[in-house]
RNA sequence: GGCGAUAUGGUGUAACUGGUUAACACGUCGCCCUCUCAAGGCGAAGAGUUCGGGUUCGAGCCCCGAUAUCGCUACCA
C-alpha cells in the first residue's frame, strides 16, 4: 500500500494538509505502507517559495513523518513536480499520439468571452473551440504559425462524438459515482507555460509512484472522471480512491482563512501543542468509533472511548470505514479545550519546554528585545511594553481604536480594508509599510490615524514599540488572526447594542 | 443554472448493521469545592434523527420523493 499527500506550496501551510496528512499517515502505517510527500508546484503564478518549507516543517510539527519526499529522498524520485516536466512532456506527447489529447490555440482570452456569454444564456460553461476538430493540417498549421496552445482531453462520448458516454469510479466509502461525459469538459492537461495541471501531473505521479490509494478531499470527486479517463488512456491501473469530507467554516462553507485561522504556523504560534492538534483533526469526520464487542474481547481494547486520543490510539483504532461523510465543523472552541487538556497533563517540566520551545523561546524573545529595550526604564516594564506580544486576546476600546475626527462605523470599515490590504502582503516591514500606505492615501485617512488604529488593534493600547516592527515580530498569522478577531468582536458588540 | 456529494441536539461523534424512554464529549446553565479564576465533582436544559410518503410486528438505520447544505463548474490546486 502506498499512499501519498501532495500539498501546494502557494503560502502557508494549512491545517485541511495537516488533516488529510494524518489521514494518509495513518492509512499507510496501519497497512505497513508507505507515506509519500509530494510538492505540487506546476502553478507558477500562485508559487511561494518559503512555502515548501513550511510545510515540511509544519508536518514534522504535528509529528508526520513522510517516508520519501523532496526532502528525504526515495526511489520514485524527483518529488517535486517542477523538476518532473520531461516526464509530463513524454507522457502527454502519449495522449496527442494516439489522440486522447489535442492541442487547443484558443486564448485565455477567447475563452473567457465565450464562458461568458454560456453564463449569460444559463449554459453550463463549456470548452468548446474549434481547436477540438482541426484535421492535422490545421493544427500543424497553427502550430507553425507559432501560436501558443493548451493540450486539453478529449472527453469522448454524448453530444462530444463516440465513445463511451459515462464513466462511473467507486469511491470506497461512498460506492459508485458516475458521471455523465455531457457534463465533463475537456479538461486543459498541459498548460500555455509548459506546465501540466493538477490533473495530468497527479495521474501520472501517482502512477509512476506507485500509488495504490488516493486518500484526499471531496472537493476532487467532480475531476476523478478526468482522472480515470486518464489512467484507462495510459492502459494503467485506477487506484482505489478515498474522498475524505471538507473541514467547514462554523456556516458550514469550506474552511477559510476570512472565517477560521487555517495556517498551522498560527496554531504553532498561538501556543497549540502538536498532540491536541492531531487528535483533534482525528476527531474531524469520525473514524474513532466505539469498538465492538468482539474487538474489545479479540483486541483487548478498552470499552469507553474518549474524545481524547494519542496517534497511537489511532494508529490502533482508526478504522477508514467507519468515517462520517458529513463535513465536520472545524470548532475552536474543542480544540482549545482539548489543548487545555493536553496542557494540564503536562509535568511542570514538560509545561516549562513548552513555553521555552514556543512563547518564550530564546528566538523570540531576542526578536522583541531591541523593540523594547530604549523603551523601557526597569525590566519590570518589560511586561508593561511587550505584553501584547504574549497574550491571546486584546481588547481595545473605542476611545483608543477611533481617531478622534472618524466615527466608530468608518473605522471599523476601514479596518477591514486595512486587514485586506495586508493579507496579501509579503510580511516585511517595507511591505506592510508600502500597502498601508497606499491604502490611507485611497481613503484620505492620515498615516497617523491609521497606524494608531492599527497599533490598538494589536497591542490593545496607545503606545506601544514600534508597529511595523511588531508586527513583524509577531508575525503575519497571528497578526491578522488578531484583526479579524478585532472585526469579529466588534460585529458582535454592534449587533448587542442594536438589540438594545 | 448544470453535475456530484451529504444530511442525528449549538458543535464533534455513538447507537452492537431494523429491536426498549437516541448515548458520549465540547459548549451552555445551576450547585459543590474554593481567597479569586481555572481545574475537578454533581446535576440540568437541549435532538425524536431535514421533511413527506412507503416496506415492516417494529426504521435514525431499507425504498421512493422533496428540501436544504456543501463541493465542482479556471491555462488554481
């Protein structure tokens, strides 16, 4: 059994990697298995590069350790994809040969018009360039001509051509899924840069690297026909697939850095502990089902199962047949209390490592130093000045957040603005500087005003060290997990006050 | 809109694969403990299993229909 995560390394690393890691982890060491790391890196417009190390790090964080990768090694190497394009270049060369693909010299621009104008009439927006039926002189033509192409999959069958008209895979945990072809576009396989897409890239990786199940979120289960056409165009054998339900928002929308702090580099941050971490995403979609009686005779196992949990009780007991497929809300307030659990369990030595390794770790610490340091007067004043960069939660009132010129209301507007200018940011102190700038410039709001208000939301005070130092120091997930709270709250507080 | 998936208290899950009054955990509320706050202990409220039909002696578990939610619908993954 080998099975495999294949995260993209287009910024933080997120928390649903680390639960559809687990997932995979647990699938192979159960089975005596391999667990594979694979760096999807074919999006070159959405490509980080301090990424791919935070996911490395972030998964050898919560403890899940890959048995080849990038990084380590292995014998279906290279695990990068951006170092695996002549593979994908000779592979999709295949599909064109024998006609599974064809080259399309639409533009992106074409394209759009047309998924317009479907959208308008209340079409299901569909490729369809006359690309698809050039003869080969055309195409050669075209490709003479120099013109950038696509290479898309010709989906066979219903109002396409001939051929076969559906195809139907089995999802392991929910039985057969079948697609009608009429509603499968011709997916784009190898993309205008050179680079293949998800798609292509992923079949052939896994293919190659001996996957024998694909264990990953339902959001794929629309493209697996594209998948499995793949595979059968190939000659090469489908592996099993696992559609694994989507960590939710508290709405129930797919989870979201606008509603949920998603990054694992927050979580770290914020002072969660590996081990509440895993066995809360463990808790994420069931799996951890009450023995039976027979394996609680046959395995020794104990009758009450709690909601607390090692990896080596899962490793034990997690049985994949048993997962709930309702999207599991991804709940704070549990993991904290599960966190707190984990905390309270902990020798005052184990407590101490803990605050030594993360909050008061000699690297940060060494971070806030100069920012305080001409600041202050005793050491004591140390925890007076710096505080913020040690708490949870602060809470600033409106006599200090509004700018005396500004209502409550166009400050909180301009709050949010301030936090969506900021997300994107590159977190450095020129950037952050450059994009609140700019941004004050846009609204007519004053530099002064803007940091001062920015400078509340964080510390929670008027004066404080440096804010854009600060900020830095503090970093960019917590930073902005700490404005959203501020909006969150503020909502909350208006909505009480209008009830009133 | 089209296609697909899903549906048990506010949240995460159970219910021995049809068999009593739907269980556990988080959260909420109350009481006890206590200098406070947590933790801990005890207790309470909260779902009749999305809705409507059907099969059955019997349905949360099976069937049909409806609804709702989510996902996909990109030269993103």
């Amino acid at each position: 059994m080998r099975v495999r995560i294949a995260p993209s390394p287009t910024g933080d690393p997120h928390v649903g990697t680390a639960y559809i890691g687990l997932l995979n982890y647990l699938f192979a060491k159960q089975r005596g298995g391999k667990f594979v790391l694979r760096i999807e890196d074919t999006d070159r417009t959405r490509f980080v590069s301090s990424s791919e190390q935070m996911i490395f790090d972030a998964l050898r964080w919560v403890g899940l350790q890959w048995d080849e990768g990038p990084d380590v090694g292995g014998p279906h190497g290279p695990y990068r994809q951006s170092e695996r394009t002549e593979i994908y270049r000779e592979y999709c060369q295949r599909l064109l040969d024998s006609g599974t693909a064809y080259r399309a010299f639409e533009t992106a621009e074409e394209l759009e018009v047309e998924r317009k104008a479907q959208m308008a009439a209340k079409q299901a927006p569909k490729y369809a360039g006359p690309s698809r039926n050039y003869t080969p002189d055309q195409a050669a033509t075209a490709l003479e001509a120099g013109k950038p192409y696509t290479i898309r999959l010709r989906v066979p069958g219903g109002d396409k051509g001939p051929g076969i008209a559906s195809t139907t895979f089995r999802d392991e945990l929910r039985g057969n899924v079948t697609f009608d072809h009429n509603n499968v576009d011709d997916q784009v396989l190898m993309k205008s840069d050179g680079y293949p897409t998800y798609h292509l890239a992923n079949v052939i990786d896994d293919h190659l690297m001996g996957i024998t199940d694909v264990i990953r979120a339902e959001e794929w289960i629309s493209s697996t026909p594209k998948h499995v056409l793949l595979y059968r165009a190939f000659g090469w054998d489908v592996p099993r697939f696992w559609h694994m339900p989507l960590l939710r928002n508290a709405d129930k929308s797919k989870i979201s850095k606008r509603k949920n702090p998603v990054s694992l580099i927050y979580y770290r941050q914020a002072g969660f502990l590996p081990e509440a971490m895993l066995n809360f995403l463990g808790l994420m979609g069931g799996g951890m089902a009450q023995p039976s009686e027979q394996e609680i005779v046959t395995k020794g196992l104990d009758t009450k199962l709690s909601d607390k949990f090692s990896l080596a009780d899962m490793l034990q007991r997690f049985d994949f047949l048993r997962i709930s497929l309702g999207g599991p809300v991804f709940d704070l307030v549990k993991l904290k209390w599960l966190n707190g659990e984990y905390l309270r369990g902990q020798t005052t030595e184990e407590f101490l490592e803990a605050l030594r390794t993360t909050l008061l770790s000699d690297s940060y610490l060494r971070e806030i130093a100069p920012l305080v340091q001409t600041r202050i007067e005793t050491l004591a004043q140390f925890g007076d000045m710096a505080d913020f960069f040690f708490k949870d939660d602060v809470q600033p009132s409106p006599e200090i957040f509004v700018p005396k010129k500004r209502t409550l209301d166009e400050t909180l507007t301009f709050s949010a603005d301030l936090l969506a200018a900021v997300e994107g940011c590159e977190w450095t102190t020129e950037s952050i500087d450059a994009s609140m700038r700019s941004l004050m410039t846009d609204k007519e709001w004053s530099v002064k005003e803007g940091f001062m208000l920015l400078r509340a939301i964080l510390t929670g005070k008027s004066a404080s060290p440096p804010l854009l130092e600060s900020l830095v120091v503090f970093g960019k997930a917590r930073s902005l997990d700490r404005v959203r709270r501020f909006l969150d709250m503020q909502k909350k507080a208006a909505a009480m006050a209008s009830r009133k």
